[in-house]
C-alpha cells in the first residue's frame, strides 16, 4: 500500500513546478499585453499596488540575505519589475491623455491620491519633489550602483584563476576533498556570472530612470495639447489637472524604482560581507566603542554652543554613550564567557600521555649548555651561537658536501653553569668550558699572554690559552694575539667534533638523501648502479670512509663513477674506496697544496714498505695486518718523531705510501695521530706539485 504514495508525492510536486513555471510565463505574456491593451483603472489600481509591494519585498529580501549569491536571480527579477513600471507607465499614459479631461481620477484612485498627497494642490511643489527623486534615483543611487557592479565583475573575472589555483593546491595538499572542491568551483562560477549579470542589469535600473523622465514630459506636453486643442480645456485647468496626472504617475512609478534601486545597491557593495546586513553593520559600526564616545562628546559641545538647540544634540550624545557602554559591557560579559568555557573545555580534555616509542627517539646531534650560557641562545646582543651553528652547516655542506642533521640545542641544569657538551647520538663527543662575558685569547707563538685575566685551555685543541674582558680586545689585538668570542669558540669544537665523527652521522638515511638531490642529468647514473653493482648499504660505507678521512663527497658523481668502475673487479669496500680516492685524486692534492702551490710530503723508506707488505696475512679480498708489536711500536714511535720535528718548523705533510699498504697505515696512524693525512701514490695527481721533506725510517 505504501508503494504508490510516493508517486503521487512526487506528482503533487511537479504539478506545483509547472504551476509555477506557467504562471510566470502568464504573468510575463501580462505585462507585453499591458504594453499594447489598455487598462481599465480598477486594474490599474491594483498593478500599480502589486508593483509597490514587489519593491518592498526585493527590498527587505536584499537585507536579509547573508550574501549575494543567495539571490542570484536579482538580475532577473530587476528585469521584470523594470518591465511591470514601464508597462503600468504606458498604461498610465494612455489614460491620462485620452481621459485627462474629465479630471484627476481618470487614471485610477492611486495616481490621485499620490498627486494629491505630495502635491498637496500645488504643482510646482510636486514637480520639485519628484524632480528630486528622480535626481537621487539616477545620479545618486543608480550611477553608483551601477559603477560598483562594473567594477565588482572586473575584479571577480580577474581574480577567478588566482582563485581557481587556490582551489587545486587546497585540493592537492588534501585540505578539501574533490566534493569540496566541486562546491567551491560552482560558487567561484555563480559569482562570477552574477556579478557580470549585475553589471548589465544596473543599465535596466538606469534606463528605467531615464525612460521615467521621457514619460512624464510626454505626458505634460501630450496632455497639454490635448487638453487645449482638442478638449477645449483652458490653459491653467488643463496645466492643473494634466500636470496633477502626470506627476502622480510618476511619483507611483519612481517610488517603487528608488526602492529597487536600493535593493540593487545594497547587494553590490555588500560583495564582501557575510550575513544579513544589519548584523554586518551593527557589528562593524560598534566594533570601535571609542568611536561612539568621541561622538557622543562631539554632540555635547555642539549642545554647549550659544544658538544651537542643545535637546536633539543632547539626546544623541545620550544615545551615543548609552550604546558605547552596552558595547563595552557586552563585550566584557562575553571575554569572560568564553574565557570560563575555555577553561570548562580544556579541563575535560584529559592529559594525553607521551607514547612510549619517544623514548626510543635520540637526538643525531644535540648541545647541551649550562644555566650559565643560555645568554648565547636567548641575549640578542650575545647570543650568535644559533646564527654560527646555520652558517657551519652551510660550510660542511660546501667543504665536505655533506648535510648536517638539524642541531639541537636545549640546557642542562646538571652541568656547570660555564661548561658545555656536544653529543653525538646520546654519546659525550666533547665537552668545554667557557665564560660568556669574557674573551679567548691566545698567542699564536706559544709564549705567555701579557694581559691580566684567567688562564685556561682552549678546548678544541688543548692550546695554551687565556680569559680577558671585553675591554682588552684592542689590546690583545693590537699585541698579535688572537682574540675569540665564546660562541665562536664553541663553533669551532663543534665543527672539529663533527669532522671527526661525520663518519657516524652519514646515516643511511643522509645517503638516500643525497642521492635523491642529485641533479636530474646524474639520476640515470644512480639508476644503473643501485642496486645492481652496489647496496645503499654499501655506498654508505664506501662516504663513510672517505669522510672519515675528511676526503670531501661534494662531487658525488665523480665517486659514483668510481664506485661503478671498482665494483668491476672487487667487491671490498675497502678496495672500492682506495680506487675512489684514486679517481678524486686533484681534489685530494689541491686539499693539501699549501699557499706555495706545493703538497708537502712525508714518505716511508723502503724498509717500512717491505715490513707492512710483509706484515699483510691472508688471500685475497681478506688480507689483515699482522706485524709484530715491537715492530709496530717502533713505527709508531719514528712517526711521532718525524712530525713533531716537522711541526717545530711550521710544516703539516701528508704521509706517502704506496697503494696497497696505505689503508693499513692509516689504521695504526689514527690511532695515536688522527689529524695526520695518509695518502697513496694512486692518488697524485699528474700536475701536483710535490716535495718531499722526509722519511720515516
């Protein structure tokens, strides 16, 4: 039984539909009929009510829209009530000259009565006032209306791509979903066409005004003629009485016209403000309670003034006050409503407990400072330590071409208020102590500093060193000594903390990191070496090594290129990294060329050769270093030697050896010498100029 009602639902609402489209085509076949047919004056009388009441209700509908796209067929409807005047007009028109003579109801009771109501048996009165509307209605409301709506459709149709694009990003970033967007697209549409529709219709409201002043001058001067010429009317009585017709038919019709006029107004310049206009005016006007202070105490000294009726600018002084008190009581009870359910709020919210798992969360690389030192940090004026801590970031990445983890910096209330540590991966990598008011100054002979102040040690090399105030720094300088702030003091340890531990921070992540920044010209290079010939894994291995020794991987083609050559013919890191160094090989001598143009060098007698090729166990790929400890110590003991003569004279070499032993070298020369440089002679260049300055025998 219930199946069939809803057909019956659905046929009630679509004979309601086509009862409606066929009574707005009736009512628009009417108004062409008016056009032609001649009215009787009951029926006139009637139009001429229903076209007032049309106005009023666009009128009241425009205020109380909350924007203009809720009634997006003002276009339309402008049009119509445009049509309905100018036909009543015509209609009018007609009655007034064929029947003007019998008197001032021959066009129907309303045209009478708005004639005598304004004109009040004077004329020249009436054709002032209606002078007046009609001048406020196409000058004022009309040419203003008008100029909105054109230039509200330029900027709407200039506007739409920017907004459109808006609309796809929020879709990409996944802000709205593709309904959303659909909805919004629509809107950008109706808004545009609306407002390009505006901007045509304002010309009905004008034309409308226009067509209004061309009627009533017709009809003075056809009733005029008529009135004289052929009713034999005397001048003055047919002046009266046609006059009298005439501008109460325009008063009917322009009245209606200036309330539609308004109406259109009003929706074009409120384009930029949401909900229903008193709510968008009110608010705003009493948004500034001190603006209607100021405005009640402009009223009271008018008031106070000699000759000026002080009770109406009193009782809007009064006003004034009275609303910028209740603004400002409304505005208190409503800080401290919002201010309780904010605080009702935030007490139901229950206290979310840190998950476990961040716990298990550690910090790549993390300095930690005393209470003492958090002036670096926060002190404007002292506090360089973070701007330091980018621009070193940025000179790793240019100088070793790697990208340093985001740095964390955070106090430490357990240490010494002066001290400091750097941490690696939760490990202590190095650790200071430093006075933030004070300067580092030391002398770059080794003597004793001539200047009062602290002795100490600077803390990235161990040097002789000396705390002095601010006040002896031109001192100091002008003596020859080198004269450091405390932030840059613990830049500098950080940066050689770094440099001698960047082979724990080149994370697999940092490799993928890099390779994924490649310029897109290197990416088909990447392609075709991971993972074919080579694992991230064994990549990363392979940067390890190289920035270990502090060999930059800046020009990571170059050592992929490498990498695709080694793997070749062996599958050993170790051995993969010895034939990249060989392929970076003007890149590792101009690294230690001095001002000269001239590497330094060190090299290793034949015995020492002979001993470490002798020394090597094993076949193949698996070979191990297997000297004796005497002998071993003995090496060590002639390199510690040979430098620290060196050194004496000013002089950093680089260690030579021939290819096959120099990773081995290495491993026993970091151990009690990590600075020294061991370099093979696969990896001079041909052009590198060189100079021997000894040997370790």
């Amino acid at each position: 039984m219930a199946e069939p009602a809803a057909p019956a639902i659905g046929g009630q609402a679509t004979s309601f539909r086509i009862k409606g489209d066929v009574a707005l085509a009736l009512g628009v076949v009417a108004i062409l009929v008016a056009l032609i047919l001649p009215l009787p004056t009951w029926l006139l009388d009637i139009s001429l009510a229903l076209s007032l009441s049309f106005s009023v209700l666009i009128l009241m509908t425009v205020l109380f829209i909350e924007r203009p796209l809720d009634l997006s067929s003002f276009p339309t409807i402008l049009l119509i009530s445009t049509m309905i005047r100018l036909s009543l007009s015509l209609s009018a028109t007609r009655l007034i000259l064929a029947h003007g003579h019998e008197g001032k109801s021959a066009a129907g009771h309303v045209i009478e009565a708005f004639g005598s109501f304004v004109m009040q048996d004077n004329f020249v009165i009436g054709v002032i006032v209606f002078s007046i509307l009609v001048i406020v209605n196409f000058v004022v409301i009309t040419k203003g209306a008008g100029r909105i709506a054109e230039v509200a459709a330029r900027f709407s149709l200039d506007a739409m791509p920017g907004k459109q694009m808006a609309i796809d990003a929020d879709l990409s970033a996944g802000i709205i979903n593709e309904t959303e967007a659909k909805a919004r697209r629509l809107a950008l549409e109706q808004e545009s066409g609306f407002f390009g529709a505006m901007d045509g219709a304002s010309k009905f409201v004008r034309g409308d005004a226009i067509a209004g002043l061309l009627i009533v001058f017709i009809n003075i001067l056809g009733g005029m003629i008529i009135g004289v010429w052929q009713k034999d009317l005397d001048f003055s009585k047919a002046a009266e009485t046609y006059t009298h017709l005439t501008i109460g038919d325009g008063l009917v019709t322009q009245v209606p016209a200036l309330i539609v006029s308004v109406a259109a107004g009003l929706l074009v310049s409120k384009a930029g403000i949401k909900g229903s206009t008193d709510k968008a005016l009110f608010a705003q006007l009493s948004n500034h309670p001190q603006a209607l202070v100021l405005s009640a105490i402009l009223m009271t000294v008018l008031a106070a003034l000699p000759g000026i009726p002080a009770f109406p600018f009193l009782l809007m002084a009064a006003t004034a006050g009275l609303f910028a008190y209740n603004v400002r009581e409304t505005r208190r009870k409503d800080s401290a409503a919002k201010t309780e359910h904010e605080r009702i709020e935030h007490a139901k919210i229950p206290v979310a407990e840190e998950p476990i798992s961040k716990a298990l969360a550690i910090d790549t690389l993390r300095i930690e400072l005393g209470y003492g030192l958090l002036p670096l940090v926060n002190n404007p004026e002292k506090g360089k330590l973070t701007e330091q801590i980018k621009g070193l970031r940025r000179q790793l990445a240019e100088d070793m071409g790697f990208i340093l983890p985001s740095v964390r910096i955070q106090d430490n209330l357990q240490l010494p208020a002066t001290t400091y540590v750097v941490r690696i991966k939760e490990i202590e990598a190095g650790r200071g102590e430093i006075r933030p008011d004070m300067l580092l100054c030391m002398n770059p002979s080794g003597e004793k500093i001539d200047l009062p102040g602290e002795n100490t040690r600077e803390p990235t090399f161990g040097l002789p060193a000396m705390w002095i105030g601010q006040d002896y720094r031109e001192e100091a300088h002008f003596k020859g000594y080198t004269v450091v702030d405390p932030s840059t003091v613990v830049t500098t340890h950080i940066t050689e903390v770094i440099k001698d531990n960047m082979s724990d921070l080149m994370s697999y992540a940092e490799t993928q990191k890099l390779l994924d920044e490649l310029p897109k010209s290197h990416q088909k290079l990447v392609a075709d070496i991971i993972p074919a010939k080579i694992t991230i894994t064994g990549l990363q291995r392979v940067l390890q090594n190289l920035v270990s020794e502090r060999v930059s991987i800046r020009d990571l083609p170059t050592v992929l290129e490498g990498v695709a050559e080694a793997t070749g013919f062996t599958n050993n890191i170790t051995m993969i990294t010895e034939h990249v160094r060989a392929r970076l090989s003007r890149q590792i001598c101009d690294q230690y060329t001095n001002k000269a143009g001239i590497m330094p060098l060190v090299t290793l007698t034949a015995y020492w050769e002979h001993a470490f090729a002798e020394a090597l166990v094993g076949q193949g790929e698996d070979k191990q270093l297997a000297m004796p400890p005497t002998k071993l110590q003995q090496f060590i003991q002639s390199v510690r030697t040979t430098y620290e003569d060196l050194a004496m004279k000013g002089e950093a070499p680089v260690l030579l050896t021939s290819p096959g032993i120099r990773p081995y070298v290495r491993s026993i020369i970091e151990r009690f010498r990590p600075q020294t440089i061991v370099i093979s002679q696969n990896e001079i260049h041909p052009r590198a100029k060189i100079r021997t300055l000894a040997q370790i025998t």
